[in-house]
C-alpha cells in the first residue's frame, strides 16, 4: 500500500500515538474514534491544573490554547475564525442553527432520507410544534440523492431551508453537498450540512461546499473526546443577523435591563460552559491538519476498497451501502446465522464494531428490508493486515 503524501504520515508513528489499536481490530471511527495520545495529553494537564487552580483561573491562563480550537476548526474548513463556534454535539450544533431561523408556520424545510435521526425527530416536532411542511429528495435507482427531484422540490415549495447529512450514520453513502449547495445558492435557501460523519475524512472546503450552517461531532473520524462539536456559520447568516433563540451569556453582552448585543462573529452561537473537552477538540482538529485531510483520505480510500472487495468476494455476506461515491462506512448483513453468533465471532476475534437498527435510520432500514446491519468504520490509523484480519474473522464465522 501505497504512502499517502504527508511528510506526517508515519504510519508507525501515528499507531504509536494510538495505543489502542494494538489490542483491537479497531472498526468504530464512525462511532466514537480512537483518540491520539496528544489529545489525550492536553486534557490530561488541562485537568490537573483545574485541580490546582479551579477552572476558571484555569481557563484565564488557557485562553491561547482555547482559543487554538477557532483557527484550526478554520483551517479545516478553508474558512476564518470568527465563523466557527464550539458546540457540546453535532445535534446541539443544529439544534442551535435551527432556532437562528425565523421560520413561520407553513414554512418547508426540504430534507432526504438519509438524514440523521435527531434531526429528523427536530423537523417532526417544529412539523408538529409550529406546522412546519417537510418534503424528502428522492433517490435515484443506485441510491444517489436525486438533484432534479431537489431541484424541483425548492421550486415547488419555496423552502426555508435544505437539510442535508454529508455521510449518514448507517451507511458509506457520500452525498453531492457541493451540488445542494449550488441549488441553495442559487435559489436562496438556507443550508444545513450536518457533517458529523464527513469531518475528518473527507476534506470539507465551506468555499466549494457553500452551506450556510456546517455542524460536526468530536468524537467520530476527528478522533477528538466525547461531547463536542462544532458549527461553521457562513457571511450569509452573519449579515443577516441570524442568532439563536436561546443565547447563552457568552454568547451578548446584557447592555440594559431590556437590551443586548450578539457577539459579531458565529460566537453568538456558542455555550458558556467549556472544560478540558474543549482542549481536547482543538487538539484532535490540529492533529487532523497535521496529518492532513488529503494524505487521510488517499489512505482511507485504499483501506476501504480493500474491505470492500474481501467482503464482496464472501458467499452470504450482502453489502448494503449503494451509492457512486462511498466513504468510511462500511455496512452489511448476512441471513446465514443468528446476529448473536456473528457478534460473538466478531468479539472474539477483537474486532470492534458496531450493530446498527432501524431506529437509527428507519426509511434507509425499512428500504434495505433488514432489522440489523453491522458497521465498520476503519480510519487512517488502521492497516491493510487489520482489514484482512476483519475479512478472514467474518469468513470464519460463516464457515
Ligand atoms: C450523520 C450524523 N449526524 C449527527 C450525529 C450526532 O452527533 P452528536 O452525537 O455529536 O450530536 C451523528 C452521530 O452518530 C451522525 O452519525
């Protein structure tokens, strides 16, 4: 295999940043990815000195390193600092953008079914709430989103806004976000790219993609901790004053007993509350840019092509990601044994992985005809050696 071109990429020593991977056939970036040992590092100190100090002097004496998380967030989306906001999630990040958005009632929000389930359950309950009309893209017959039924739907219903999921949670598919984005453009809609699967994978430049609201999680494929995110909001949205409903204390300043003033920037978005969690997402963002988006990419692309052709070659074994263009996420199912077998194989074998049902993506479920898939999400850190051992593990288990 080989090298991707980064003068980072040292295989080895990327492993050796990532302890993990040497008791495990480590499958579950799309779940909760291994953290690198720097990432791990800078929480660490960050919370010893919150024993010494307390957090709050803490977070005075940290402010250039907190604030390290804006400028590497920009650098990952080819964008600046002050459209970046911290978020506690990917589902917190929307749920905020979604409050900036004066919608009335009546108003559509077009979507796809592929979106991700706690933004589907948002959209039933503004539908519910506040009569808000939802509208779903067609897909084409191979699985692609279908941008003429898009296209068609925006003029029909005048939506508000397009919601797309750039990679869904259940499967490899990659959906055309810089085509939506043209479409939002040019018929002036808002635009919501929820990247939580896509960011750290896939290069994610907001000047081609052109969303007016990017929301990301931490801990998936930018290997950074549990309960963070992030939310890209565009010129569009800043100038036209767009803020969340609920603003928090960092987010204005209270300047008389009946007025504020927003923050300039996306900031106005933002939590008060930040921990070492904060830290550790700004760590694991500038290690991804160290690393390099293209250089984990190339491998990416390698490392799934490879798993991909295993598991196609395996009699019982049926792929379930459809689409042209697929990224880290791998899903399949087989009728030949019972899901507890194949999990216990799996197990043994040190693979991990995650099992996958309806409730979290139930029109692409109720489509595929399945009541269980099996995910596996390898990332750049794993090699060739681990994906023939996945291979072989699940060819075992069928034997
Ligand atoms: C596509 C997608 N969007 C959003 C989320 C939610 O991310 P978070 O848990 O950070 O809110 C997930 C989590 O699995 C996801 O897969």
């Amino acid at each position: 295999m080989q090298s991707p071109t980064s003068s980072f990429f040292d295989i080895d020593r990327l492993r050796a940043d990532t302890p993990g991977c040497r008791d495990s056939l480590f499958m579950n970036s799309a779940g909760a990815s291994l953290m690198p040992q720097p990432v791990v590092k800078a929480m660490l100190t960050y919370l010893q000195e919150e024993t010494q100090l307390g957090g709050y002097e803490v977070e005075r004496v940290r402010r250039n390193q907190i604030d390290r998380f804006y400028a590497q967030t920009a650098r990952l989306l080819n964008t600046q600092p002050d459209h970046i906001a911290y978020a506690y999630s990917a589902t917190d990040a929307t749920i905020q953008a979604l409050s900036a958005i004066p919608f009335r009632p009546g108003d559509t929000i077009l979507t796809t079914n592929q979106d991700y389930v706690s933004s589907q359950l948002a959209f039933l309950s503004m539908q519910q709430r506040f009569g808000i009309r939802l509208h779903r893209v067609n897909e084409l017959p191979n699985g692609d989103l279908d941008l003429t039924h898009l296209e068609e739907l925006i003029r029909r219903h005048r939506p508000v806004l397009v919601a797309i999921t750039h990679m869904p949670t259940n499967s490899g598919l990659v959906l055309p976000a810089e085509e939506v984005g043209k479409l939002c453009q040019h018929y002036n809609v808002w635009y919501l790219l929820d990247a939580a699967q896509s960011v750290g994978q896939l290069s994610l430049d907001v000047t081609r993609l052109g969303p007016d609201f990017l929301v990301a999680t931490g801990r998936k494929f930018l290997r950074g901790p549990r309960n963070t995110g992030f939310l890209y909001v565009s010129d569009r949205v800043l100038s036209a004053g767009l803020s969340p409903l609920f603003i928090d204390r960092r987010a204005a300043s209270w300047t008389s007993p009946d007025s504020y003033a927003l923050q300039p920037g996306a900031r106005r978005f933002e939590p008060q509350e930040i921990s070492l969690l904060s830290v550790g997402l700004a760590e694991a963002i500038a290690y991804a840019n160290q690393v390099g988006i293209e250089a984990i990419s190339q491998r990416n692309q390698c490392l799934m092509h490879r798993l991909r052709t295993g598991l196609r070659q395996l009699d019982g074994i049926t792929l379930l990601d459809r689409g042209t263009h697929l990224g880290n996420i791998l899903t399949f199912h087989q009728a030949r044994q019972s899901l507890s077998a194949l999990e216990t194989a799996l197990r043994r074998g040190r693979v991990v992985f995650t099992v996958q049902y309806p409730g979290s993506a139930l029109i692409d479920f109720q489509r595929k005809a399945v009541e269980w898939v099996i995910r596996l999400s390898p990332h750049y850190f794993n090699t060739p050696d681990e994906i023939d051992g996945v291979i072989d593990c699940i060819a075992r288990s069928l034997a």
